[in-house]
C-alpha cells in the first residue's frame, strides 16, 4: 500500500463524518428543525472518500442533490453545513439554498445540484476555465445512474473529450433512480460501457472499497492533469435509506438492501486498516469521538445559529 | 462616426472586449472558420485563435452549461446560440443553473456570462427558426435581458454586458443585421436598463422593441406627414427594465401603444402595460394598446408570414384609433 497512515486515517475519519452527519441531519429533519427534503449518502461514503482523496486544495468538485457526502470529503465544514441545513443566516448559502445546493466556490466546491445532471455541464465549464487559464486543476464530475441518463452528460463528455478537458466523471451507481433500478434504466451491462462512445477510458470500480476507488481516481487525474483528457469511472454502491427523508421504499426488497449493508463500506476499510495495525479499537473509538464531537458542536452552532434576516429575501438576486 | 452595419457593431464589440480582457472567449456552433450563421463572428479566428474562439458541436445545453461553469470559475464567456429557438435546448442551464447559482449560493458565486442569440421572422423560416421568446427570459430573476435594435445600441450594449457580473441574454435579431446606423470612432459603454427615446414627439408613445422599433420610426415618419407627432420609445433593455422612461414619454403624450414581434400573450408589452396602468394610470388619455403578432405558430409561408409580422399599417391604426 503507497498511502501514507495519515491519508489512510484522514479517509477513516472522513467516511465516519459522513455518515455520523447524515444521521444528525436526519434526527434534525425528524426533530422539525430541517426543512423540504433530504438526500442521504449513508451507504456511499467510499465513493466521495475516495475520490476526493485523490485531489489536491484547487482543484474542483461538481456534487449532487445527494452531495453532502462530496462536499464534505471536499473539505467543507459541518458547522456551515448544517447550519444551511437548517436554513440559518450562517449556513454556507446564508439559508437560500439549503441541503441540496452546498456551495463553496472559492473552495472549489462549484454546488450541490437540484437538477438530476443538472452540474454535469457546469464541470465540463470549470475544466475549460482551468485549461484557458493554464491551471494544473482538474474537476471531478459526481451524478448517479439516474443523471447517466440525461442529455447534457452526452453533451458535456463528449465536449470535454474533444477538448480534453481536466474533467472526471464519477457515476456514483446506487441502484436506483428514485424508484427506478438501474437494471430497468440502462441498457448496457455497465454505465462506464458509455465511454467508448466518448472516446475516453471507462472504468467499473467496486464503490464501497475506498481504496479501489481512490487508486482508480487518482490514476484519471493523473491523466487529466497530463492534459490527456477526461476519464468515466462508475462506482458500484448502494444507498441504505430511501431517496429521500420520507421515501417508504416500496420499490426494492429488504434482503437486498441487508445483503448491501453486510458490504458497508466503513466496516470493510477498518478491517483493512485494523489487519494491518494502523489501526487499533482505542484509536478507532477515538476517531469516532473526535467525529461526533465535531457534529455536535455543529448542531449546536446551527441551531443557536439566527435566522436569516427577512429583507435578504430581495438580495443575492444580481451581482 | 462611421456608417457600420448592425452586424459589424457586435463584431466590433466582440472584438474590442477579448483584446481588452483575456478572460472573455467565445463558444457557439459554426463560430470558428464559417464566421456564424449569420456572418458576426467571421475573421475572429484568425484574431484569437481556436483557445477563444472555440467552435462547439451541436449541442446547446453544453454551451449554455459550459459557458456557466466557466463563468463561476473566473471566465467571461460569451456564448452563442445560433437561433433563439434552439435555447430551448439550454433552458436548464440557464434557468437553474446561471439565474440561481448566485441567489442559491448566499452571494458567493458571480456568473459573468453572456448568452448572444438572434430570433425574429422575416426569412420564410417558419416556426421553429422565427420566433421572439425574449418575454421568458424576462420571467426569470437573476437574468438580464438586453435586445437592441441599431448599430450604436448593439455594439455599446454588448460591450456593456461582456463587463457585467451577471448572465445576460444578448438577443440580435436576423433582420436588423444588415442594416446600417452611425457609431462612433471612440470606445463607448451603452448602459444597461437604460430606454432611449429614439424620436421625440407630443401626441403619442410608441414602445417598441428590436426589429419592430425600425418598423415603429417609419410608421411615426409616416403619421407625421398626417400630423401626428408619435414619441418612439426603445426600451433596450427588457430586464431591468426603463419604465421611468417610459412613465415621463406618457405623461408627456397621455397615449400607449406597445409594439413587439412576440405574439401578444404574456409577451413583454403585457408587464409594460400593467406598470404603466399602474404607476401612470392619470397620464393616460385612453386604453394601452398592443401591437403584437398574433398568438399563433409562425407560418411558412411569405404572405401568412407578413400576415403575422406587425404591420406598420397595423401600428398606424392603432394609433389612431386611441388618438380618436
């Protein structure tokens, strides 16, 4: 194994404050105190780990309506997060924009998206930014199955192949689009088979393997970074809630959905780590702690947190 | 001043703002050797090179999507979409993407990006290559609409929105290219949101947009000569939109009528009116009238075509009959 203990605890603790947020995010959203709807990643934390890891501070990251696990492997913090979540003044989007559009610009975090594909164009225009300012960044392009199936990511890979563009797309497959499984949603075997037609590399990962995810990342920035164009990874991974906060899953049994949490992620990679002693169960306890410290430090902030001010209706409207 | 066509003042606006500022490039179908479909862009890749100039496929959501990306990330693209028509196909992006990422992300993210198209009848195109769908665009918060009408306008407009901070919808129109109007040696900024009182008069208001402003200042011409004196208002900018402008030319001639290409339903001389009705009810002498196109898909054929155009003689009639 090439990964420092560091990078290999970093992406520990990283899915274990994944997962300890969406279940925070959850009991607010039971409690009353989040609002419309949330999109859990419970189930998918190797994914953004993974990939995230293999990027660097300027680089740049398309996420997701179900993208608090990519934006907080991107670094962003779960103060602000929930803060937003909650809709207060202090939130990353000052309340505007809520779970489904966590934004950090200037971190590199170009926007959770409401539009299913709806940031897959966006990521194809921030590769063309980097490559016409001479940046040495890349930006990796998250969307599901369900997005795959879109016309802008036609539009927006084929573009970047073309003009080879510093861009990674990173299908996050869960199964199901909504309701819709991908068996019945894609024709071909795998959604990666898509680029042949591209004409960029295609790569099936195992999605709940953190390191498989990151070493396959890692290789397309690599190659992005080369100036050799955009690569398509598809992750194969399972969401373990619902589409959303009340989704009542009719769609899907609970055998398969216990066969996929028998695969979670988390307990898989700290095996790994407790196998080959970078690990111990008092260092692990630790990490958890440390990671639950900082989620409810955030609760607190977000909840004691004000509301936004209601003449900031009318503002942010135009520049 | 010299004497240019409508077609060479965005040319020139083009070109003035990517020497001015490297971060503006150019992306659009047939931008690149062809020059446009309409001829605007032709001799810019020889300038600037394939990097900004860059020559897409078919494929309007990626422009659109692209071009907002790019923007987020410190560009100033200037994106083109060869008929508005085909914008239906970037709707999203422009939509939801480019009008709310900045409300959406609390103030932190500026899209500096600008959106040229062309709509208009007058070809024989029928009705997927002629419409006038600016009034969609005027719904959406967090978008500029800007549709000019002369040489001078168009290239001090465009220059205006290529430095602006927000997305705008730049829209040309296919028949006003070829026309030609006075535009000054020196650099100058037209601003946006910003009418401009095209003739003066004292008996009546004619607001009119794009090609219909030409059509607009025959037909004054024309009521001269029968001793009406019609004040012809272009108002520019559609979003934001001059209504003071178009308040003071009211109150002025106590008379309105609003003409524009679109078709008359919830077109833009609809949200005209209803300021106007509201903010300068007592000014007004008469009823507002509209002359628009009917409210119909735009016909192939030329004489059901220039059935659907308004009319000068349309425009004529309607203000007498409010003037009676």
């Amino acid at each position: 194994m090439s990964l420092d203990t560091n990078k290999l605890l970093w992406m520990y603790k990283t899915m274990l404050t994944i997962r300890g947020f969406e279940e925070k995010a959850f009991d607010l959203f039971k409690r009353g105190l989040v609002r419309g709807s949330i999109h859990f990643y419970i189930g998918e934390e190797a994914m953004a780990t993974g990939s995230c890891g293999a990027i660097q501070p300027g680089d740049a990251i398309t996420a997701t309506h179900r993208g608090h696990g990519q934006c907080i492997a991107k670094g962003a913090k779960v103060d602000l997060m929930l803060a937003e979540l909650l809709g207060k003044a202090t939130g990353y989007c000052k309340g505007k924009g809520g779970s489904m559009h966590i934004a950090d610009v200037d971190a590199g975090i170009l926007g959770a998206n409401g539009i299913v594909g709806g940031g897959i164009p966006l990521a194809a225009g921030a590769g063309l930014a980097f490559k016409l300012q001479k940046a040495p960044n890349v930006v990796l392009c998250f969307f599901g199955d369900g997005a795959s199936n879109q016309g802008g990511l036609l539009e927006s890979a084929n573009l970047a192949s073309i003009w080879k563009l510093p861009v990674v797309y990173i299908c996050e497959n869960n199964y199901y689009g909504l309701s819709m499984c991908v068996l019945d949603s894609v024709a071909c075997p795998n959604i990666a088979d898509r680029a042949v037609a591209f004409g960029m590399p295609g790569v099936v990962v195992d999605g709940n393997d953190v390191l498989a995810v990151y070493e396959t990342v890692s290789a397309a920035v690599a190659r992005a970074r080369a100036g050799e164009g955009p690569t398509f990874i598809e992750g194969k991974t399972y969401r373990w809630m619902g589409h959303f906060s009340g989704d009542a899953e009719v769609y899907r049994t609970k055998e398969e959905k216990e066969e996929w949490m028998r695969k979670d992620p988390i307990a898989r990679f700290e095996k790994i780590l407790l196998d080959r002693n970078l690990l111990d169960s008092a260092k692990a306890q630790a990490l958890r702690q440390e990671a639950e410290r900082q989620l409810e430090a955030a609760e607190k902030f977000a909840i004691e947190s004000p509301d936004p001010a209601l003449d900031t209706l009318l503002t942010d409207i135009y520049a | 001043m010299a004497i240019i066509t409508y077609r060479e003042a965005v040319r020139e606006a083009l070109r003035e703002e990517m020497r001015r500022d490297e971060r503006v490039f150019m992306l659009g179908e047939d931008i690149g050797i062809y020059g446009g479909a309409f001829g605007v862009t032709t001799g810019m890749l020889e300038e600037f090179g394939p990097e900004r100039i860059r020559n897409t496929p078919i494929s309007e959501a990626a422009i659109a999507g692209v071009a907002v990306g790019a923007a987020a990330m410190g560009m100033r693209p200037v994106a083109e979409v060869m008929y508005i028509d085909f914008i239906t196909l970037s709707m999203d992006q422009l939509v939801n993407q480019a009008a709310k990422i900045r409300y959406m992300f609390g103030g932190k993210a500026k899209i500096p990006m600008v959106m040229r198209t062309q709509g208009g009848a007058g070809r024989c195109n029928a009705g997927q290559h002629s419409q006038s769908l600016e009034a969609w665009f005027v719904h959406i918060p967090g978008l500029y609409v800007i549709q000019p009408s002369t040489p001078y306008d168009v290239k001090g407009l465009l220059k205006s929105a290529i430095r602006d901070d927000n997305p705008v919808i730049f829209i040309e129109h296919k028949m006003i290219y070829a026309t030609k109007g006075e535009v000054p040696e020196k650099e100058y900024l037209v601003p946006i949101g910003v009418a401009d009182v095209k003739r003066e008069g004292k008996d009546v208001t004619i607001v009119a947009t794009s090609m219909m402003l030409l059509m607009a200042l025959e037909a004054a011409t024309e009521l001269a000569k029968e001793g009406i004196e019609a004040e012809v208002v272009d108002p520019c900018t559609l979003n934001p939109l001059d209504i003071d402008t178009i308040l003071n030319s009211v109150k002025k001639t106590s008379h309105l009528v609003i003409c524009h290409e679109a078709n008359e339903r919830c077109g833009v001389g609809a949200e005209i009116a209803a300021q106007v009705a509201d903010k300068g009810f007592d000014y007004l002498d008469a009823p507002i009238k509209r002359v628009c196109a009917p409210n119909s898909v735009i016909p192939y054929n030329q004489h059901l075509e220039r059935a659907f155009i308004p009319s000068k003689e349309r425009l004529m009639e309607a203000v007498k009959e409010i003037l009676e």
